[in-house]
C-alpha cells in the first residue's frame, strides 16, 4: 500500500530554513524523502541545516528578502516544485500608540509580501505543479488570539490567514491546496528577539496559558509536513491551529 | 539625558495618576496602573524619546523609576 503521508518523489521550497520552525520543517521533509530547495538569510546558518539534511540532490540560496533583486534571484533558480513553505519571519513587539509606519512597512513586506509574490511569481512561470501544496506560517495571532504589543505582527498575520482562503479558491482549478500553521508561542530565535518580553514573563505566560506549555519547532514541522502531504488531499484553505490548547480558554 | 526630564516622560504615560505625583524614588510596580502592558509602554517610550532600546528584564530588575533611568543611561 503506498503511504500518503510520505514525502518522496516531492520537491519543495522552505524560506527561512536557516532558524527554528523552517530548519525543523527542513529537516524533516528530507527526512520524509524530499528534495529540497531551502533559502535563509545567514549564510552559516543556512549551511547549518543544509548539512543536517537527509537524502541527496538538494539545493540552497543565500538571500536576504530585503534585497530587490532576491525574489526575482530565488524564482530563477528554481526548477520545478510540489510544495512551499513560507517560513522566513520577523516580528515586533510595540504598543499601538508608539507604532512606526517604517517598522509597519518592514513586516508587511517580509511576512506578507514577500511570500506572496514568491507564490506569485512561481506560478506565473508554472513552475509549481499540480497537486502542489502551500504552506504559510501564520501564527495565533493571525486568527485573533492576541496579545500587548502585537500590532504590526498581527496585521501581517492576519493578512495571511485571510489571503490563504482567496489563493485557495482561485487555485482549486489548478488542484494547488493553499494552507496556513497558526503556532501558539515556540521557543525559537524570533522570540528571543523580543526583548521587551521578560524571561519571567514568559515563564508565567507559559504557566497560565498552555495545558501543554509551550511548542518545539518540531511539533509544527510535523503539521507542516502533513499539509505538504498527499494525507492532507482535501485540505485547502484551512488556518490549522497549533498551540498546546492556547486557544482553548 | 536628565532625570527630572524622564521622570516626567514616565509620568506622562500615565492616565490616572496625579501631576508630579511619581518622583525618581517612586517604585512603579506599586503604581494602581502598572501591568505588562506599561513595561511595554516604558520600553517603547525609551526608544522614541531617547532612542535606546531597554528589554524586558531591565524593567524586571529595577526597582524605581530612578533605577530605570541608570540602565537607560549605560545604554
Ligand atoms: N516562534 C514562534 O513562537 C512563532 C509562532 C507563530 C508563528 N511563527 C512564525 O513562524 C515563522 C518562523 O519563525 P521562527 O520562530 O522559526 O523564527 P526564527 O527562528 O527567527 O526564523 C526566522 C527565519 O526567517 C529568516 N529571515 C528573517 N528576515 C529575513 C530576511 N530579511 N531575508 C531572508 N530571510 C529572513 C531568518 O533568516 P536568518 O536566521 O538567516 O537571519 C530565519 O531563517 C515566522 O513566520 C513566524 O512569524 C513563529
């Protein structure tokens, strides 16, 4: 019996894979029997993974998305795809009244517009198959579970769980499934970043709302490799939640 | 930088507390209108007014609104 849950005979491009849930993802899909395309912005980093992959034939760019030409760089040196996964991020952490628009234009265009010309651009050319899936990484605060300073981010992450449903029914015709992960909080790089968050703090945040405590990157690498998945068939258009029970209050 | 003049950008970030009523001995957790969210206000006002950038743990480890004004100061 063949087994849908494998990735074999796919190939699939991960942004962000030199950090947290895009090495985990990465790891695991040639773990799975992909062939990867990874992309991240340091290049020891990216290498890092690159190294840790499983399998042969795979592929990686150095690119830094707020370079004008990196989009037009990646879609050129890609061939053919069975999946995305749009894992490169940032975040910010700034209350409302003290938001800046030059900090609001920097997510949006890295956590919004970034993945969706890629998407764009890799369609155009037809260079995505049929029956490929996408897979972007929203996050909780993408489906309205909030918290103090979660402006910009959140703006940028709704966007997403709102525009994965429109890219989904225009591209049914094409059988291309279009999903999101929305992860409660995971101890990654980006969180460490968040400096105004105090470890205590997290601690306690951890402690008060998550039956399960907080995520690994691996925990959503698992969903994400579900959805990249023929197990996943009939899913598109879906925010797939995952929180350790985050929501559940 | 000057403490008088931080104190009072700390104080204007208030709603509800009297004019010059927080002095730089002042222990703003026991302020009726601290939270998790003030710290964020505190952190964010820093970086506007004064454009340096005070984490969450230095707003943990400080005591006064004075202690808060030396960690802003050795940045
Ligand atoms: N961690 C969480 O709690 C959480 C929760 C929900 C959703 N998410 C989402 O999951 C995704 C991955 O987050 P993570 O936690 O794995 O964060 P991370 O460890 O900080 O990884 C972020 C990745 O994005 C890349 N990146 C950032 N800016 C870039 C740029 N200008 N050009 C190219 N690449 C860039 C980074 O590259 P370098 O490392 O090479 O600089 C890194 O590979 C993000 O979209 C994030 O919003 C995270």
């Amino acid at each position: 019996m063949s087994n849908p849950f494998t990735l074999q005979n796919k190939t699939i491009l991960i942004t962000g894979a030199s950090s947290g849930i895009g090495r985990a993802t990465a790891i695991l899909c040639a773990e799975m029997g992909a062939t990867l395309f990874i992309t991240g912005r340091k290049e020891s980093k990216l290498n890092e993974t690159f190294t840790n992959l499983s399998g042969s034939g795979h592929q990686k760019l150095v690119l830094d998305f707020e370079n004008e030409d990196a989009i037009t760089r990646l879609v050129a040196a890609i061939d053919q795809l069975d999946g995305i996964v749009h894992s490169a991020g940032i975040v910010d952490n700034v209350p409302f009244q003290f938001i800046k628009q030059k900090a609001l234009d920097k997510i949006f265009n890295l956590n919004l517009n970034v993945p969706l010309m890629i998407t764009r651009d890799l369609i155009k050319k037809r260079k995505l198959h049929s029956k490929s899936s996408i897979v972007f990484l929203s996050s909780l605060v993408g489906v309205g579970k909030t918290y103090y300073g979660a402006t910009s981010y959140s703006a940028s992450k709704g966007a997403i769980s709102s525009v994965i449903k429109v890219m989904a029914l225009e591209m049914a015709t094409k059988k291309i499934r279009v999903n999101s992960v929305c992860p409660g909080m995971v101890l990654t790089e980006m969180v460490d970043n968040l400096e105004a968050i105090s470890s205590n703090q997290l601690k306690k945040d951890e402690k008060e709302n998550y039956p399960l405590g907080y995520g690994t990157p691996e925990q959503v690498a698992n969903a994400i490799v579900f959805l990249l998945s023929d197990a996943s068939s009939w899913i598109t258009g879906t925010n797939l939640v995952i929180d350790g029970g985050a929501s559940i209050h | 930088m000057e403490l008088a003049q931080f104190v009072k950008d700390f104080e204007l970030q208030f709603e509800e507390v009297e004019p010059n009523s927080i002095t730089p001995d002042t222990i703003f957790r026991d302020i009726d209108e601290w939270s998790s969210l003030m710290a964020l206000v505190i952190i964010a006002m820093a970086d506007e007014n004064y454009n340096v950038k005070l984490t969450g743990d230095d707003i943990r480890n400080s005591k006064t609104v004075k202690d808060i004004f030396e960690k802003l100061k050795v940045k």
